[in-house]
C-alpha cells in the first residue's frame, strides 16, 4: 500500500469501516513497524482483506483475485478503486501459474521491506473451521528470511456472510499475536520446514480464533467469490 493509499484509506474507509463493524484489536503491538513481515490470516469472509489494512499499524499489501479489478457498476467500481487505492496484487487464480505467480509477488513485496497479507487456507472458510494450511505461506518466510505475524479473525463472516452482496453492520475482533520465526526451521529438510512451520502458523491462529479445526485442505468452490488468493 503506498503511504498516500494507506492514509486515504485510514482517513476515509477507516472511520466508516469502525462505525459499521465496531472492530475491537487486540496485538498490533506485535507487528514489527519496519521489514518484511507475513501477516498470516484465518479466511471468513470477503471483508477480511479490508479489516486487516484498516487496522494494521502499517501498510500492508495482499493478493486479489483479478476480478475485482474489472467490475461493473457502482459497486465494481468502488471494489476496484479500494484495491487500487491499497496495492493489491491482481492475480488470476484459475490460471495455471497461478500458485508461482503469486509466490513471486509476495516474495517481492517482502524483499522490498514491506508488510504482506495471506491466508494459509487458500480460500474463504464456508462452514466455519479453520482448515489445514498450505505450505507457501512458509515457503516464503523460509526464502525471504521474514516472521510470521498470525492473526486471528472473529465475525466478518457476520458482517458479509457467504452469498450476501452487501456488507452488514456486526461485531469484528482482530487479534495479531506473537511473531513466528522461521529460523528453528530453516536446518530441516525442506518439505519437513515448510510443513513444520505452517502448522506452526496454523496452531498459532486457531489459538486466536477458538475454530474448529478441519485436517484437510479447503478446497475453492467453481463459484467461490472469496477475495483474495492464497497460496
């Protein structure tokens, strides 16, 4: 997110965004200020990937699905512009690189000292669980040598449910919690440090949550409309 982008959004989408949801934030102090960083997520609802930059004590930048970049009407528009406004990363998910392609830009993002948003389930939860991780997540803390921040989302899924167009006043809390470091997996062979160090993540965030867990991997439905991409 530029400095311009991440100010007009806390100016104007912020102040909106805390009088629909009444956000309450717990950990923030957690986020190192400077450097590259992971902000690791649980995934609910579409809204997700404003409540974290809204309440982030800094800028932070995730992938979007390329869709949202190319919608009608005044609703298409207001999506695109706050994608615009706050540098998301378009990306077509449905492409075949789709996966490398979005491990390319993150790791960029994070070579360039910034803040970079995910959610390790690769999609939006659609009964609730939390389900298993994938393991770019660690991946990308391995290669670019960046902490993991977990954080835990708790009722957007209330203030846009699954189906629902337009967003809905509810009760949001977003917990960030201790940093996980990828160096006590760095020594270990390299499908056992990526696994490792995602379930870390993994634990980390149901402990923030209180979700059921789900010992499989959330599969993206043909007419999902999550919105952002994980990898």
């Amino acid at each position: 997110m530029s400095r311009v982008g991440y100010r007009v959004s806390h100016l104007v989408v912020a102040p909106f965004a805390r009088l629909l949801w009444r956000p309450t934030v717990t950990g923030s102090e957690h986020v190192p200020r400077t450097g590259g960083v992971i902000l690791a997520s649980n995934h609910l609802s579409f809204v997700d990937s404003v409540a974290i930059p809204i309440v982030a004590p800094r800028p932070v930048s995730f992938l979007a699905k390329s869709d949202y970049f190319t919608g009608s009407g005044p609703l298409g528009a207001v999506r695109r512009g706050f994608f615009e406004m706050i540098e998301a990363i378009p990306v077509d998910r449905h492409s075949s690189r789709a996966a490398q392609e979005s491990l390319d830009a993150a790791l960029a993002v994070l070579r360039a000292g910034r803040a970079f948003g995910i959610y390790p389930e690769g999609t939006r939860s659609r009964d609730g669980r939390l389900y298993k991780g994938r393991t770019g997540v660690a991946w990308l803390a391995l290669t670019a040598g960046v902490p993991v921040v977990p954080v835990g989302l708790v009722g957007t899924d209330a203030v846009q449910p699954v189906g629902a167009r337009f967003p809905r006043p509810a009760r949001v809390r977003v917990t960030f919690g201790p940093p996980v470091s990828p160096e006590p997996y760095a020594e270990l062979p390299a499908g056992k440090a990526r696994r490792q160090l995602t379930d870390a993540v993994m634990d980390a965030i149901a402990g923030l949550t209180g979700q059921e867990r789900a010992d499989c991997y959330n599969e993206l439905p043909p007419d999902s409309q999550g919105a952002a991409v994980g990898i």
